[in-house]
C-alpha cells in the first residue's frame, strides 16, 4: 500500500516527520519498505487564465496573449501552442521561474537548478514568461499544446501545490490480517492509535451535498448467495460526462500506483484508495434495467471481462447480474457488456461486502490479480459499503457533473454482529511475559477502536471494530497490546527449561557429522545441490527400489520437473560445472534425501554419494599422479566404513550384467552389509562419460544411510589389550582360476585356518608367464597368535601345511613354487 | 719369530697412519688378522718354535692382535665419521617443493552454518528432530493455521505432487509433527530443505534450509520475554556478543502475536548502508507466540500450554556472517568458492 502524506494529513494532525511515521508503522507490523520523496521539476509556474488570443503580428503560428494570474498580476505572453483559447486555465511560467524540463527540443539540465526564465523577446514581441504544456513541467511526454487546467482552479494558486507535486510517499507492506490498513484512511487509524492522536473522519455533511436533486429510480438488488456475498449497496446516477478527473486527483491515483482512465473510473479508485472499499461502476443504460442479482455462476460457464477476454466459470465463482446475464465477475473484475465508456451518461455504482475466500479462489484461478481483489480477499471492513457509496457520488458530482437519480439501496442479507472477545488480563500477561497496568492495557484497546467494558474477575470484555475481523482472541488481543507500544517493553528472559538436556541423543546429527568427517579425510569437498531433477536423470539414475518418480504439478521447468532419486546426477552436474570453470580434478560428496512415491504414501531416504574424478594423489615431483578410478573410491570407501567401525560387516560383490546400467558393467559393485544391500560403486559407464565429454574414467558410489543409520550409535568391537605374545608369519601363494574374486580366496584361506590364524592379507595378484592361461597367482600373508604362549615352529609349520592342503583342495588350487 | 713379529706390528701400524683409506684399513686387516693372514699364519708355525719361547710368541702374538683391532677401529669409526660428513654435504632436497598429497577436502558453508547453529540450540537444551520434506496440506498449512484460500498462502507459492502432496515451504510443519505426538514440554528444532516456486537467482531459490524452533510448555512457563531472551542470546552466540537485536511487530498465521526479528547491520554497524536500506537494521527471522490454533490442531489445550517458535534460513545467516550476497553459490558448487572454505568445522563461523 502506498501512502501519500498529503492524502494522510487530510486525516491526520500529525508533527513528526516521514522517517518517524515510517519508523512507527514498521515497528507496529507495518513495515514500510521505501521512502520516496516527489518533488516537482519547476518552481515559479502559477495557475493563470487567459484573458485574449491575438494573432503574433510577425508570425502567423504564434499568439499573443494576455494571462491573468489573479493576485499576482496580468502579463502578455507569445505562445505557440495550438489549443490556446481565451477563457482557458492553463499553467503559467513567470520570468524568474526555473523549468528543468526546458522543452523546446532544449536539452535536459542533468539535476540542480534549471537557469531562471528571462523576459524574450519573440519576433519582435516581449514575452513576459510562457504557457506551459505537460513536457515543459516535467509531468508527462506530452507537448501537443499547453496545460488545460479548466477544471476549478483559482488563477494565482501555486501550479505545483495545486497538482500536490511536493509529496512523501511510504511504501507500506501490509501483511494478509491487516485488510484495514489497505487505505489513506486505515492507515491514517492506525497512527493515530499509534501516535495517540484523534483521526478525521470524512465530512457528513460533505459527503450529503451529493443528495441534491434525488430521483425516483430505485433499484432492486437481489442477493441469492448470501454467504459469499452479505451485502450489497448500490446507487445509480444520470447526466455523467465522461472526461479527465482533474490533475491533482490523477496525480493522487498515480503516487498510489495506479493508472487514470476517466473521471467515473478514476473517482471509484480514489474512494477505494481512500476508505478501503473497492467499487465498481457499470453504465446504467447497457444494464437490462435497474437490477442486480448477485449469484453462484452455476451453469453459466463463460462471460467476457473488460479486458476483452472471455473467462471461464466454474459453478462457485460470484457473478453480478442484471436481469438478463453476467455483468461482472464479483470483487474481481466487470464485464465488457456493462463497461463505462466515453458515450456512458448514467451509471450504477456497486459497493459490496464479498466473501474473502471467494475472491481469493476466483482471482488465483484467473491468474486476474486487482487492488480490489487484494482487499476484498483481506478482508474490508464490513460497515463501509454506504459511506463509500455517498463519498464516490460526491466525487462524480463534482468532477463529472452526475446527478443522483434515487436513494441508496442497501441489502444488507446477512448482517454482522460485533465480535466481543473476553479478555482475562492475567492470561495475557502470561503470554507476554510483561506486566500491563489494567487502565493501560483498556487505553490501548480503545486507541484501536474497540469497546472495553469490565467483566468479573481480572477480566475485560471487548467488542472489536468492524475493520478488525483478524481479531478473534485473546492472543491477538495481547498482540495489539504488545504490539502499540512496541515490542521493546517485552523483557529477554531465558525460560526455565532452558539448559535442560536434551532428551533424544542426537544420533543421527552425529552420525551425518562422522560421514563428512570421515569423507572429509579422505580429500572430498562437500557440496549441496537442489533436489529437483528433470526426468530423464531420474531415469537415467533410478532411485529407491519399486518406488514411483515424485513429480512436480506445477514445475518451475521439466529440467526440476521431479525430485531426484538418487544424488548422482547432481554430483555429475557439479562435476561437469567446475570442469567448465578450470577445474582438472574433482573429489566431491554430498549427504541428503532422495525420494519417491510408493502409492499414496511419500518415502523419503537418506544418502551419501561420492564422486572422484582426475588426479587424487599428487607423487613427489617427478613421479606420476595417482588418477581417480574405481580402487581410488573404494579404498575410500572401505576407510569410511572401517572409521565408522563397519568394516568387518562390508562386502564388495560383482553386478549381474546391466544391473546397475550408469556404471561400467565391469568395474562396479554392490556395497553389501552383513547380507544387506547398502549401495553400489563404480565407474561411470563409457558411454555415460562420453556424453559427459570426460576425459578420464569418474568412480562414482551412493550408500544408503538408513541401512547404515540402523546400526548401534557407536558400532564397535569389544575393546582388548595388545597381545603379549609375539606372531609367527608365514606366506603362500596360490594358483587360482583367472575370475576366482580375490576376496573369496582370502575367505577360503582363513576358514581352512586354525582358530589361532589371526590375519590373512593379500599382497599380491599376479598372471601371465610361468602361470598358464586363465589361471592367476594370489599372494597372501598369514599371520598366526595364540593368546596365551609362543608358538613353535614346530606348531605353525604343522598347522600352515594343513591349511594349504585345505585350500587347494577347496579351491582347486595349486601352491606356487 | 720375535723379530718377524715386531716387524709385522711396524709395518702395520704404519699403515695405519691417521687418514688411511676405508680400502687400505680393509686391506691391512686381512692381511694380518684375517684367516690367511700373517698372524694366524704365525700361530701355525709355532710348531717351529722351541717349547720354552712358545708362551712369550703367543702373549706377543695376541697383543699385536688387539692392538691392531683397536687401531682399525679407532680409524673405521672416524672413516664412518668422515664419510657421513661427507654424504650430508652432498644429499640436499629443495626443501620448497611440494610435498607427497592428496586433494583437500571442504566442509561446506551451509554445513559450516547449520552446525555451528545446531550447537547453539543443542547447548540451549534443544533437541533436534528431522521431519519429512513431502508433505500434506494439513501438516504444512492448516494445522498451521492457513485455512484454505487464505491469502497468507499466497505468500509461498508452492509447489504440489502427486498423491494430493506437496514439498513444505516451511520446516514449521515440523511443530506439527512433534506436537501431534508428544506431549509438553518440549524444546525442539526441526532443521531441513524447504521449498518454493521461485526461480534460482542472486536472492532467491527453489530449494533452502531452514530450521524451526520452538518450546512449549504450561502456560506461563514461556512466554513471549522468554522467546527474546531465547532469541538475543541465540543471535549473540551466533553473530557475536555485542550483536543489537529488535523486535518489531508482523503477521504470520502460525504465530500470535508475531514478530520479525532485525539485527544492527553487520556491514554498516548500524550507520546505515546499501545492504540495510539506510536502515541500520537487517532482517534476520520471524518468530512469534505459537497460535492458539495450532496447538487446538494437534490437540493440546490453548489454554494449558502455550509455547513460542522461531524459524530461520540457514542460507541468509550463512550469507550474512560471511559476506555473501548471491545465493546461487551455495547450489552451484564452484571449487573456487568452496576451496576458501577450511577443512575444519570449528571456528569459521
Ligand atoms: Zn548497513
């Protein structure tokens, strides 16, 4: 809501400056975002009438003229314009007045002062000064002729007082409860409650002058919803002339935002700004008679808008009708067939009380967004409909030259009882944590514009004012209390509770934080990227098993048409992303939610991914880097897992074919925890990089977290001293089949142990020449303790051949010589 | 045999002189001490000798022995000595090139933040709690007191799924969750992603973390003094002790009554700048007195219990403390953004 100070001070007696108005309001919830200063571009232009036109004795294109600006004299002027006559009111520059828009094709003074305007002489004539037209005062491109101000102005008045050029305006953020502060005069209320002043209201007998001449035409308002609409007032008016509104009030309308169109039109929006009530004027003769039906839309199923466009209904939208059909789509905008136009001499003005949700649905659903549906959709104040109806008829009468033709019907089907609230004080104070003296907290109350009475007990009853409809309660009672003087009056105390230990152990936090940690240690760079996803990365990516693509209704584009499945795809986006900006490796990970839609119900799941690319480990100077590729992640992973304490239960299983079709069939696994699919790793499928235009492999892996999240918080070994006897090591290699996993040989080796074999590790994997084809050697060292004495190695020996018979024969292996 | 002996010892211990080469002191001792060597050789020959000088040719014979060892290894540890000298002259490293390493890794700023305010809260007696990002209507709006076709709805256009199911634009659904099945009192913060339709830009995103914070216990026993000194001692811990905190009425359909919470400019000190609107005042959160409403949807008695609740975005304290004023940063994961973050979550912010 803009406000215009001038507006306000018609209302106002107020001394303090902008910034503390501004202050005031945005403390109070009204926050005020901007504080602009007009002011006008000319200083010494006066109102002035001109007296006589003569011909320019020199020039046939010019005028003589002789203005008279009352007061302040008479003067002769040269002016050019065609539109000058003698009777008109024009705008009047006297030498010494300074114009920064020097028009005359002159250039534009770039700020300061515009030099002062010197008697000319023209073509042989002194001019004493100019006419103006709109360019040359800075007020619009216009330049056709001089400013026509014929619409009651005193010659010798101040041209830019009289237009209000010199104005402050404060740009208000109204919230969605403050519907009554949608207005010159809301706003005007609520300071005055704020500063503690009396608010004017609107003249009475002002507002009566336009009952003069009164007709006899009534009209019938038949109101058949009255929950969406409880009351409706009209009024109709004849002997309109269409035209401009004068200048001052177009400025008005244009300092509040909006645009003027004519002197009907413009004086509903000047009511609507003023009191807050939106308005709507209809021609009377292009209604079928003087009647209005407010109703449901029912089977009507299309009406054209004064936009030209035809909308279509559906049954709960509100229409104003005329006998016949739709004229208006209720509090959202009129229609075409009943629109005021430059031939319209008699009109209806509608002033109603629309149902807030009603309006909201219809105007979302149009995409038709108005200064009167934001009101009606706030909520206006539900006894203004009349006042509203007599102060526009006013405004016509004066600008436009209507007349009444009959009396205001006002239907009033559902009418509103005031709302009294009991307030128990004490409560209040428990709310706030302050203490309000009882006289005060009724002083505040009452600044609002609500009644206080007292009631039994520490208790007041209060009726609140029918602009306040987001008052239903004692806490937004306590809000109005706390919130007219400021919320500073509130002391800061820490609660009791406070300090208290919190009752969960926050597992899951510690959790994330070891992940990061652990992944941190391993050189990868944490990121965070947006949860939607086009469709074809979900795809690509897949997602939580048997679960369903969440999908956006209204999506922003389909490249975020979806939320993501699996967090890959981000992690190569931001791979891709810094590849472009001189980054020639990448070691990254992220930790967040993937999601999907098992039927009706929404699943959620927590993840970790990690993605390495390019060199990881940088040798001494002159040896080569280590490049990222599947062994670089999985010994990252591996010492995720063993920090963690996990690692004795994680597996790596080779894929089926095409099990997991992002990845490089040969070079990817299945993440397995004690028998339990955790996740995959691998590297990214050739085909994959080559769309990705990578130069070099990219090992990818994505674990699942709530499978890990299911183990103990500290998932740990029991805790044993160090051995105090020593080991005995023994080494064998062992002849195997080429696709034989390692792992399973190792498996193989320690079952065939004793129960004192402590490790076995292996250290090297060997093929080729002297082993035939299709046959590997696998290097592995074994490591034997007893807990409680030395070994022999008489013992070891005896125990290391039983095992190497075993294994062979287990494995079809053979020992290597 | 003396005179044989003696002059083995000479001829020895001359050339043993003080810089005898590591080859020559090698060559003496085999030559006289070793297996062939002249020595052994004359314990071989003692057949020859008469039995009566037999005793005085062996004492001799072993006293040329030891004295000999004890020579060569006076000279083989001053060799040794020499020779280490000599190899550390010679085996400099350019102790300025770059060592052995592997890539470094960084926390990132929204962790660095959200953490260091999930401290806070933690060591305020906050227990944290995660609710879920995929919502319904009731969870994030009406309980919340957004009846339908309020226009405070319009105020976070949201995006919807299917399953008549939507992505929060608030983690205050949380309140909802925790409230619905737990009884006061209660000290909790929901942190999480939220969502709304807006596009992502310098200022705005489709996607950012917030966290809801409230307290609810019986009536009184918090009140709106307790929500500011919750808040001041909140925001001081985060953005510093002498950080100035106001109040300032607002509206928010959850919260009765509400307040938008500003902290001094950090930029300007409260002078006034560019980044504070000449105000000396930042936006920071909104808080307020949990709606009556609220707690009646989830079934506890307004008028038994009571409780506040803030809720901040992480991304805007974030940007704040760090001077940062474009939001796509946070999404975009440039290394050359992240790379000035430290690999340590203590004390950055
Ligand atoms: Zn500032």
């Amino acid at each position: 809501m803009r406000l215009p100070l001038r507006w306000l001070r018609e209302f106002l007696e107020i001394a303090a400056s902008p910034t503390e108005i501004a202050d005031r309001l945005t403390m109070a919830g009204l926050e005020v975002e901007a504080i602009e200063n007009h002011a006008p571009a000319f200083a010494g232009v006066v109102v002035a009438r001109v007296l006589t036109v003569e011909r320019h004795p020199n020039a046939d294109r010019l005028s003589l003229c002789e203005v008279d600006a009352g007061p302040i004299g008479r003067f002769r002027v040269v002016c050019g314009a065609p539109n000058v006559r003698a009777g008109m009111v024009s705008a009047y520059a006297q030498v010494g007045a300074r114009l920064k828009a020097a028009g005359h094709g002159a250039v534009e003074q770039a700020g300061g002062f515009a030099p002062q305007l010197e008697a000319a002489v023209i073509r042989g004539v002194r001019s004493e000064g100019m006419l103006c037209s709109e360019r040359e005062l800075g007020l619009s491109a216009e330049h056709a002729g001089i400013l026509d101000l014929s619409n009651g102005s005193e010659p010798g008045t101040d041209l830019a007082e009289y237009l209000q050029l010199a104005d402050t305006v404060l740009d208000v953020t109204v919230m969605p409860n403050r519907g009554d502060c949608m207005s010159i005069f809301g706003l005007a209320r609520e300071l005055a409650a704020l500063f503690g002043v009396r608010v004017r209201t609107l003249s009475r007998r002002r507002a009566a002058k336009a009952r003069d001449g009164v007709g006899h035409l009534s009209i019938a308002v038949d109101i058949r919803d009255p929950d969406l609409c409880p009351r409706y007032a009209a009024l109709a008016m004849e002997r309109v002339r269409i035209g401009p509104s004068p200048l001052w009030l177009q400025r008005r309308l244009e300092l509040c935002g909006m645009r003027a169109v004519n002197n009907v039109v413009d004086a509903t929006n000047y009511v609507m700004l003023e009191l807050g009530q939106p308005l709507h004027a209809f021609d009377l003769r292009r209604l079928a008679g003087p009647k209005i039906v407010v109703r449901r839309a029912g089977n009507d199923r299309e009406m054209v808008t004064l936009d030209g466009i035809a909308r279509t209904l559906v049954a709960d939208d509100l229409l104003i009708c005329d006998a016949e059909r739709p004229v208006a789509l209720a509090g959202v905008m009129g229609g075409q067939n009943s629109e005021v136009g430059e031939t319209t001499d008699a009109v209806l003005l509608e002033s109603a009380y629309f149902d807030p949700v009603a309006i909201a649905r219809t105007s979302r659903r149009l995409g038709l967004r108005s200064e009167a549906s934001a009101r009606f959709e706030r909520g206006i104040d539900r006894a203004v409909q009349v006042t509203a109806l007599w102060r526009v008829a006013e405004l016509i009468r004066k600008y436009a030259g209507g007349r009444l033709c009959g009396q205001v019907t006002d239907v009033d089907a559902k009418p509103a009882e005031p709302r009294t609230i009991t307030l128990d004080v004490g409560r209040m104070e428990g709310l706030l944590g302050v203490r309000v003296p009882l006289p005060e907290v009724r002083r505040r109350l009452r600044a609002i514009g609500a009644q206080v009475a007292s009631a039994p007990g520490n208790r007041l009853y209060v009726t609140v004012p029918s602009f306040r409809g987001d008052l239903s309660e004692m806490a937004d009672l306590a809000e109005e209390v706390a919130r007219l003087k400021g919320l500073a009056e509130v002391p800061a105390t820490l609660p009791p509770g406070a300090g208290r230990v919190a009752v969960e152990r926050e597992w899951q936090r510690s959790f994330r934080c070891a992940s990061r940690d652990l992944m941190l240690g391993c050189g990868l760079t944490e990121v965070r990227t947006i949860s939607l996803t086009a469709a074809a990365e979900n795809e690509r990516f897949g997602g939580l098993d048997r679960a369903a693509p969440v999908r956006l209704q209204n999506p922003l584009s389909a490249e975020l048409g979806e939320m993501r499945r699996s967090l890959l795809g981000g992690l190569l986006q931001a791979l891709r992303f810094n590849l472009n900006r001189e980054a020639s490796a990448f070691h990254a990970f992220e930790i967040g939610r993937v999601y999907g839609l098992v039927g009706d119900a929404a699943l959620e799941a927590e993840r970790l991914a990690a993605l390495t690319y390019g060199d990881y480990v940088l040798g001494r100077i002159g040896a080569p880097p280590v490049r990222a590729d599947f062994f670089t992640l999985k010994g990252i992973v591996e010492r995720y897992f063993e920090g963690l304490g996990l690692d004795a239960a994680v597996r790596f299983e080779p894929l089926t074919a095409n099990e997991v079709p992002y990845l490089h069939p040969g070079k990817a696994a299945r993440i397995v925890l004690d028998g339990r699919s955790a996740g995959v790793i691998g590297e990214l499928h050739p085909a994959e990089a080559r769309r990705l235009e990578l130069a070099y492999a990219c090992a990818l892996c994505e674990v699942d977290l709530s499978v890990l999240m299911t183990y103990e918080s500290s998932p740990r070994r029991a805790i044993e001293p160090p051995p105090r006897f020593p080991s005995v090591g023994r080494d064998l290699a062992l002849v195997v089949d080429r696709g034989l996993p390692a792992d399973q040989v190792v498996r193989a080796v320690v079952e065939a142990g004793p129960a004192w074999l402590e490790r076995v590790e292996l250290f090297d994997v060997y093929e080729g020449e002297p082993m035939a084809v299709g046959k590997k050697s696998v290097g592995l060292a074994c490591r034997y303790r007893a807990r409680d004495r030395t070994l022999t190695d008489a013992e070891v020996n005896r125990a290391h051949e039983e095992l190497i018979a075993r294994v062979t024969t287990r494995l079809g292996a053979e020992l290597r010589a | 045999m003396r005179e044989k002996l003696e002059e083995i010892r000479r001829r020895a211990l001359a050339e043993l002189a003080d810089y005898a080469s590591t080859d020559r002191i090698e060559e003496v001792r085999v030559r006289v001490l070793g297996r062939q060597g002249e020595l052994t050789a004359v314990m071989r020959g003692m057949r020859e000798v008469p039995p009566e000088q037999r005793p005085e040719i062996g004492r001799l014979v072993n006293e040329i022995k030891v004295q000999v060892e004890a020579r060569i290894e006076v000279l083989a540890a001053a060799a040794a000595r020499a020779a280490l000298e000599h190899a550390l002259t010679q085996e400099r490293v350019d102790v300025t090139l770059p060592g052995v390493r592997s890539s470094c890794g960084r926390f990132h700023p929204l962790t660095l933040a959200g953490e260091r305010i999930l401290d806070i809260l933690v060591a305020m007696g906050f227990e944290i709690v995660d609710t879920p990002d995929i919502e319904d209507d009731f969870h994030n709006f009406a309980a919340l007191n957004f009846p339908p076709g309020h226009p405070a709805r319009d105020m976070q256009d949201t995006f919807f799924v299917d399953a008549g199911l939507l992505l929060r634009t608030h983690t205050s659904n949380g309140q909802i969750r925790v409230l619905e099945r737990r009884r006061p009192p209660l000290a909790v913060v929901c942190p999480g992603n939220c969502f709304r339709r807006d596009e992502l830009t310098v200022r705005s995103s489709p996607m950012f973390s917030q966290m809801d914070v409230f307290m609810v216990d019986e009536i009184g026993r918090v009140t709106m003094a307790h929500l500011k000194g919750v808040l001041i001692e909140f925001l001081r811990a985060f953005f510093g002790p002498d950080t100035r905190v106001r109040f300032r009425a607002s509206f928010f359909p959850f919260t009765e009554p509400s307040a938008e919470v500003d902290i001094g400019c950090l930029l300007c000190g409260g002078a006034g700048c560019r980044v504070c609107k000449q105000t000396g005042w930042t936006e920071i959160l909104g808080s307020g007195m949990i709606h009556p409403n609220v707690l009646r949807a989830v079934g506890h008695d307004p008028e038994s219990y009571q409780g506040f609740a803030f809720g901040l975005g992480v991304e805007r304290m974030a940007m704040l403390k760090l001077g940062v004023d474009d939001l796509r940063l946070f999404f975009e994961n440039d290394h050359r953004f992240l790379n000035q973050f430290p690999a340590t979550d203590e004390g950055v912010l």
